[in-house]
C-alpha cells in the first residue's frame, strides 16, 4: 500500500495522463496471447469502475494470440498451421471501425520470434510500433505503449530475454520524444529479481511468456500507477469484488470475439457472436456490474 506522500506525489505526476482518460470515451487495448488473455485488462477496468465511477469510458480488448507489431514469423511456427499475424494487417480496418479516442499497446515479446538479437528484427519492431503510432494518431486517438513483460525460460544458447530488454530500453528511450511508455518490463524484472531471492523457484509464468495471476496483477498495477490520481478504495467485500471481477470478464470476452470476428484477421480462430448478441450480452453484465458496485458501496458506508 502507497503512503499518503507517495500517492500525492504520484497524482502530481499522473495528473496529466489522468487527463487523457477522462477524456476518452472508448480505450482499446492491442496486443498478442497476453493481451487477449485478457486478465490485465479486467483488473484494471475493475479500478476504473470502483475508483472513478464518474468516468463513462468504453474499454475494448483487440489482442490477438501469436501478432506481432514486427510483421514478423519464425519458419517454426508453421507447424501451428499459419505464420504469426501482423498487427499491420487489420489496423486500418480496427481503427476505422472502432474509433478509439485511446489506445494501450503491448508488443514485443513475439517480435523477436525467439531468437537471438538481431539488428534487421529491431529494426522491424521499431518501423512497427512508428507505423501503429502514427495511424493512431492519424485516426485522431492517443497512444500509449507498455514494454514487454520479462521472458523467463531457461535457454543454454542464448538469453532471450536480453532482446525484449534492449527492445524495452529502446521502447522507454523515446519517451524524449513525448511518446507514452509505461516501463512493465524492468519492473517487472525487479520484481522478479526479489521475489527469487526469497524463492528461487518463483516464475511469472510457467512457460516463460504468458504471465499467470501475479504477471496480470502487476501489469494491471503499472497501467494503474501511469493514471491514478487517488489511492484504491479499501476492499472491504473481497468475496463481492471477485464477482465484479466475473461479470467484468465475460463482458469483456464477448465484446472482443465479436469485434474480431467482425473487424477480420488471419489467425485461425473460434468466431464470435454477432455484435448485436455481443452487445445484449454485455448490457446485461453491464446492470450485474453496477448492481454489485452498488452492494460494495453500502458495505463500505
């Protein structure tokens, strides 16, 4: 938990940012597995919805497992059936039909495809993540990025996760040029760095990319830190928070199917409903929501 002091110099510095999300009306997310997992994503529009019920912000998730940002694919990942999706193949057609006011992306950890450093695939990450930043701002939206997560597999070749380090650093460096970068990857990298000490067996994730809970929760955190202007409400009904957490999931679950299938891409995947039954089933979970928050509140009086 954050002192007093610590928040008030964090709202001092987020004052601005949060700025911009109370200026948005639509927030949609881009990026790979992790992003489409989706958890991160949930427990940060469950802050926003406990914390600043006063905003009116439509959150989007538009991961798609395996993208890239790079328009790279590694000749192994063929064997899944289909090369890695480029972000760059559906964009134009996302942000035409989505119109986001705000965007959060999170690339980087299949753009290197595994594989030691390479100068012509940094290159390749960094014409990606321009190009993204100036079709976003070209449709009228601001754009956030946040670095890769830490890769955490053991390899005997080679470290790969050297590359999403020079990668983020490269990410964070363009802050100078007025870019919005929130720094996941040496947080988390920190973290991680502690919490192995106490547990040398300690991983974010079991297969070295896709984060489990404490992965999401922090990334969640980082995002919450970048806008928050006030510290959390205490959770006095962690059991009626987990339900909020539900019915925010499925919401967003539905909402991101429909728009993929909708909007279009290269990935073989399930179809999802019709915007329309996507829509009915969020506005129901959209009542079940403010029902619960309103349960919360009167625990808390």
């Amino acid at each position: 938990m954050l002192s007093a002091l610590a928040w008030t110099s964090l709202s001092v510095q987020a004052n601005d940012n949060f700025e911009t999300l109370k200026d948005s009306k639509k927030l949609v997310f881009f990026g790979d597995s992790i992003t489409y997992g989706g958890e991160y994503v949930v427990l940060f529009e469950r802050w926003l919805t406990v914390n600043h019920p006063e905003l009116s912000l439509e959150i989007l998730n538009q991961g798609i497992p395996s993208e890239t940002v790079s328009g790279l694919s590694e000749p192994g990942h063929l064997r899944h059936g289909f090369p890695r999706p480029d972000l760059h193949e559906r964009l134009d057609r996302a942000l035409k039909a989505l119109k986001p006011d705000l965007i959060i992306a999170c690339y980087g950890i299949n753009c290197g495809i595994y594989k030691p450093f390479d100068e012509e695939r940094f290159n390749s990450y960094k014409d990606g993540l321009q190009r993204l930043k100036a079709k976003a701002e070209a449709q009228g939206a601001k754009i956030i990025f946040m670095t890769p997560p830490v890769y955490d597999k053991p390899n005997p070749k080679f470290n790969y996760d050297d590359v999403m380090k020079a990668y983020s650093e490269w990410l964070v460096s363009k802050r100078k040029d007025s870019w919005k970068v929130i720094d996941l990857h040496s947080v988390m990298k920190k973290k991680l760095a502690d919490k192995q000490t106490k547990n040398p067996n300690f991983k974010y994730s079991r297969d070295g990319i896709h984060p489990g809970t404490e992965g999401h929760e922090l990334m969640s955190q980082q995002i919450i830190n970048f806008f928050a202007v006030k510290p959390p409400l205490k959770d006095h009904q962690p059991n009626a928070y987990g339900r909020l957490l539900m019915f925010i999931r499925e919401r967003m679950r539905v909402q991101r199917d429909a728009w993929l299938t909708e909007i279009g891409h290269k990935r073989p995947m399930k179809k999802g409903k019709t915007i329309a039954e996507a829509n009915k089933i969020a506005a129901e979970n959209t009542v079940r929501i403010q029902q619960n928050l309103e349960t919360i509140r009167k625990a808390s009086n």
